[in-house]
C-alpha cells in the first residue's frame, strides 16, 4: 500500500495520559499536514510541514500538543495531559510540490482519539 | 474570513438516480480552489473533484461534475447515477492562496444516503 499510512487507528486514554499517533506520508512528499476533525464537522487544520519544517501552526494547537517531522519522513503528533475535549478524529495528509494541483493532497485513514 | 457552508446536513437519494449537494463559500481572494471530498465509514478523506477559482469550465471526473457559479460563490457537487457505494458523507473545501500549500478549510459536510 502506497498511500499515507496512520497508526495507531484508533486509540482509548484515560485523561491526564499523553498519546502519540504516527503518520507515514507517500514516499517522496515534500508536504505533510495534520488535521482534528470532531463529530459532525469536517476536519480543521491543525499544522503543516514543508521537508522536516513546520511552517505554520493553528491556534487550535495549544502548548499541549507538538508534532515533529524528523528527516522529512515520518510525522509524529503528541499531546500531553489529555483532557475530554481532545477526543477526535487526527487526520494526516500529504502533498508534493504542485500545491496548486488539485488531486495531489491524500489524506490517511485517521486516528480515533478517545480520553475517558 | 474564509467560510465553507454545507446547508444540508442529509441527503437521500434513489439509486441511479442524481443528486446535488449543496456548497457555497465565502473569500476574499481572487484566487483559491475548491475541493469536494468524500468520507466513508472508515474515516479516509477520498479526493473526488476539483475547481480553480480561474477555470472557466466546470470540472469534471468520471460521475461527478461541479457545478461552479463563480458570481454566487457557489460550487455544488453533481453525482450521476448514484450507487449505494456512494452513501457516505461529502465534505466541500476551499484552499487558501497561503504559500501555496494545501491548507484547506472544510465545511461541516452532508451526509448522503442512497437507496437501493
């Protein structure tokens, strides 16, 4: 399978626990993106990485939350002290270069976030 | 600010029969793009269609057309012949001309049943 790839798929913590979730992009992707997506909304960017930078940030992404992108690869999201309201859905994305080319985004198949 | 509004939270459909969904969005810029996505039980976001801001002809891919009236800011979602394996929810977005990456901003989607 060639396509981003996201583990673990679905996850339960308990509040106060931190969680990682991994995501593997398309090989060769230069662009990576997070995004949170709750019930019954569609997903809201979270942030973007160009090769190993992030170059921007949502204010949804409090201090509690870090992602990495080491070497440009793989991304890993972490969020400490998980509260209730972090429960969700993070979706990963990737893209090339053409950024205005309208079918080179791909999105994974998300991380179900549940703090109990 | 840059808006994506869905008004119908469902929709129901005959199969073989079409369907439009409904997407109208709010922006500043002169130039963005506009996406439509669908999104299965599983949770993956499927790339379906897309339509620049200066394309002046409406896009189309296999079953699904966009039916884009740059005026009203509207961009709806066409599907002929609708299957049962379209039952799922479909998200209209729009990207933001920020550096050129795909930072999207996703309505708050329809859910689309089709019955057999």
């Amino acid at each position: 399978d060639t396509g981003v790839s996201q583990n673990p798929r679905h996850k339960i913590t308990k509040r106060g626990q931190n969680v990682t979730f991994r995501c593997d992009p398309i090989s060769e992707h230069n662009r990576l993106y997070w995004y949170r997506q709750t019930l019954g909304q569609g997903p809201e960017f979270l942030t973007y990485f160009q090769n190993e930078a992030q170059l921007e940030k949502s204010r949804l992404l409090s201090d509690r939350f870090s992602a990495e992108r080491p070497k440009g690869s793989f991304s890993t999201l972490e969020i400490q002290r998980t509260e209730q309201g972090d429960s969700a859905m993070y979706l990963c994305a990737s893209s090339d270069l053409q950024g205005y080319s309208g079918n080179t985004i791909y999105f994974g198949e998300g991380s179900w976030l549940t703090v109990v | 600010a840059q808006k994506i509004t869905q008004t119908q939270p469902g929709m129901f459909v005959q199969e073989k029969e079409a369907v439009t969904l409904d997407c109208t969005y709010d922006t500043s810029d002169q130039s963005y793009g506009l996406f439509w996505y669908k999104q299965p039980s599983s949770g993956e976001m499927i790339f379906l269609i897309y339509q620049g801001s200066y394309d002046e002809q409406n896009a189309t891919e296999g079953r699904y057309s966009l039916n884009f009236q740059k005026a009203r800011k509207s961009a709806n979602l066409v599907i002929s012949a609708s299957q049962l394996g379209d039952s799922a929810m479909y998200f209209c977005a729009m990207r933001r001309p920020s550096g050129g990456y795909n930072k999207l901003i996703f309505g708050a989607g329809t859910r689309l049943a089709v019955h057999p």
